[in-house]
C-alpha cells in the first residue's frame, strides 16, 4: 500500500476555497429506528489521493497548527447544511461534530460560532463533541459556557472514566465511545453509571460504533437509548443521509 503524503499548504488551500466535503453517520433510537441525529465526518476530495478521510486528515491539522481554520470551517458546513435539511422539511434533528481544544482555548473561540448568525440555523440542532479535559480545564469549561449560552449543544465521551464538570458546565449528551461500547460487558458498571447520570441530568446517551444487533441489544439492556455505527452503515453524504430518510419503510424522527 502507497504512503499517503498530504501537504499542509494542499488543505489549507482546501479549507480558504471550500473544497472538503462533510459526510455524517446516522444516530438512531433503538426503540424505534428513527433518526436521532448525525455525527459530521469531514473528507477531503483531493486530486492526486483521491478521497482522504479523517484518519490522513487530523495529523496535517496538527501538524500545521489549522485547527482553528479546520473547525470553523466545519461548524460552518453543518451549520449550512442543517439549515438546508431544516428547509427541504429533511427531519435531522441534531447535526454534531467535533472540535480541537486549541480553538476553545482561544480568546476568541466564540467566534467558532460565527455561522450561527451568517446562517440563521437553530442552534438547539448544532451539537459540540468536546475534547478531552472539557470536564476539568477552566480554559476549555469558560469558552463551551459561552457557547452553550448561544443555545448550542455539548457532548462529552469523559463521563464513562468517571469525570464530572466543574462549575456550571452542563452536558446535553453524554457518549460511551469505542472500545468501551464494544467492551460492555467488562464496562457494564460504567455505562449503567452513565445512563443514570443522563437521566439525572436530563441528557441523552449515545453509544458510538456499534456494529452488530447482538451489541445494541446489549447496550440496550444497560440503558443506553441511542447508538450510531456500522450497525447502521457508514457516513454518507447529505444527498444519501435524505435517500435514506425519505425510502419507503424507512422512520424518520
């Protein structure tokens, strides 16, 4: 197999002329199969490679330091794409992606937020995935307080080690990431302690790649409502995510 060799100035040109492209992973409730939200996964179209995913993408972002452009650049992807699902009547409800700490911790991280207004959406129906140490860093809690004043949503993954936020940080979902959703078993404590601490708090949980039927039934058992994954397919592009919507048969939120 080749070695992928990307540049940092190839996806910086992409991120100034808007050419990445977002696919999202279908959230769904297991009760019911209908569509709980998506989770936002950015590919880049690249001319030599062909189609780069996240793996080959997050270390030129580390590498030269774009985290700050790469995440605005998102937020303002779903942020057009939720308002346009939202006008074509297309039931997504919560649109999520990830975001690097380096852009919390700038003075000026809410302007990561600028295409809540350049776009109009609900931002009850944008969701931050939060970095690691969001529970416990006073740089990282200010910024995502600020945010959430905004009416954006947060998640976080670090609820199943056991952490709580400090001060007046409030998660609105709280996820059991891999492997510890694929390790239930062994994990059962926490995922019941995680449930119980959603239900304290008013959140929903989702349990992230879950792959087969026999894994949801048993995350389901623990308590855990949501669950995105192989299970469900990939992530598909928004013309694909509507496609599988809008099939007959298929529940839509």
């Amino acid at each position: 197999m080749a070695i992928v060799r990307l540049r940092s100035s190839d996806l910086k040109q992409a991120l100034e002329t808007g050419a990445l492209s977002v696919h999202y992973q279908p959230q769904v409730q297991i009760k019911t199969g209908k569509l709980a939200g998506v989770e936002a996964f950015v590919r880049w179209p690249h001319a030599v490679h062909g189609m780069i995913g996240p793996s080959d993408i997050i270390p030129v972002v580390e590498q030269a330091g774009l985290h700050v452009e790469f995440d605005r650049w998102v937020i303002g992807a779903i942020c057009r794409q939720a308002k346009k699902w939202k006008a074509e009547g297309v039931p997504v409800p919560i649109v999520a992606a990830n975001v690097w700490s380096e852009t919390l911790r700038r003075p000026d991280a809410l302007r990561l937020m600028d295409a809540l207004a350049q776009t109009g959406v609900d931002p009850t129906s944008i969701e931050l995935e939060c970095p690691r140490g969001s529970t416990v860093n006073p740089e990282l809690t200010k910024a995502l307080v600020a945010i959430q004043a905004l009416g954006v949503r947060l998640a976080s993954e670090e609820y199943v080690t056991g952490a709580r936020p400090r001060w007046i940080l409030n998660f609105d979902t709280l996820k059991i990431p891999y492997p510890v959703s694929r390790d239930h078993v062994v994990n059962a404590d926490a995922i019941r302690s995680v449930v119980a601490e959603a239900q304290r708090v008013g959140a929903r949980v989702v349990a992230d790649s879950v792959e087969s039927v026999e894994q949801e039934e048993a995350l389901a058992s623990l308590g855990v409502e949501i669950v995105q994954g192989y299970l469900y397919g990939p992530e598909v592009t928004p013309a694909e995510l509507r496609t599988l919507i809008k099939r007959p048969g298929a529940a839509s939120a």
